[in-house]
C-alpha cells in the first residue's frame, strides 16, 4: 500500500503535478497562438478589404470627372488616358493652344485623383487606357491595353500591401463607355 508519509510517495507526487501543469501550458500557449494568428490575419485581410474598397470609390469618382469632361477625349492630345504612379507629378498647364480649359480641368481631374490615391494606397500605378477586356481579363499586366478608339475607357489600379509580395500585388479594374 502507499504510505502517504512516505518520502518517495510525495516526491512522485510532485513530479506529477509538474508535468500536467506543463501539459496544460502548453495547450494553453497553443490555443493563444492560434488566436493571435487568426487576429492578425483578420487584420490583414480587413486592411485589403478596405483598400480595395477605396481604389472602387476612387476610381467611380474619376469615371465621373471623366464622363463630364468628355471633350478632352476627342482632343489630338488626350490628357486622360496614362499612367500615373505615386512618383509622378502631375504638371497642371496647358501644352496646346486649342482648348486649353478642357485639357486644364482633365489635368486638374488627374491631379487630383493622384493626391486622393495618395492618402489611401501605397505605392500603387493606376493605368487610364482604351480597353475592352479589362474587368474580364485574366492578364493584370500594365501596360495592356488594345487602345481601340472604339473600345471603353478603363482605369486601372494596382498597388502593394505591406507584408505581401510585389508579385500578389491587388488589382482593381472598372471601364465606362465615353464617346
């Protein structure tokens, strides 16, 4: 029988005891880790909800500046339709005799939605090009655009997210008809 007196007994006790509070720790310190990863990848994935969120709005705001600036389309020189990055500036000045207000208020327009991308993506390239296919593409590449004078007029957006590869960049497309 077990003498509970007995030195041995209660040294084995111990032990024991050691070993399911280390067991429960750790259980404890698995659950916790996998919380906090679940936390942060929530996070993450809120954050890119958001962003994709803001390049839609912002995006639908230009198409409208657009849309009621629809002279600068049919201009030699068409202010609208490049590429801009968070690098570029913007120059806001007439280059053509002809029209001057129409190619101003598209530059203005641009210059302004260069500013808004400013606050909300980070490092990001935003592509205003002719394209039919560019809300069903499966290509994401800049500088793909077929620049048919029939086709719609698409705005294009990429940009990084911290913590991601540069090549799982995000991408957000939208295209209006403006003739």
């Amino acid at each position: 029988m077990c003498d509970e007196n007995n030195p041995a007994y209660l040294v084995a006790q111990k032990g024991q005891s050691l070993i399911e509070i280390a067991v429960v720790l750790l259980l404890i310190s698995v659950c916790i880790s996998g919380t906090m990863i679940t936390m942060l990848k929530s996070q993450q994935l809120s954050r890119l909800a958001t962003q994709h969120s803001d390049a839609m709005i912002l995006a639908a705001n230009f198409i409208s500046k657009m849309q009621r600036n629809k002279q600068a389309f049919f201009q030699k020189q068409n202010s609208y339709l490049t590429r801009i990055n968070s690098q570029s500036v913007i120059k806001v000045q007439c280059t053509q005799l002809e029209n001057c207000a129409t190619q101003r208020r598209a530059l203005e327009d641009l210059n302004d939605f260069q500013n808004q991308l400013l606050d909300k993506l980070s490092n990001y390239v935003v592509e205003i090009c002719r394209d039919d296919v560019s809300q069903f593409s499966n290509s994401q590449l800049i500088n793909n655009c077929d620049g048919k004078p029939t086709s719609s007029v698409a705005v294009k957006i990429w940009w990084e997210v911290p913590g991601v590869a540069a090549s799982e960049s995000m991408y957000y497309s939208t295209s209006v008809d403006i003739y």
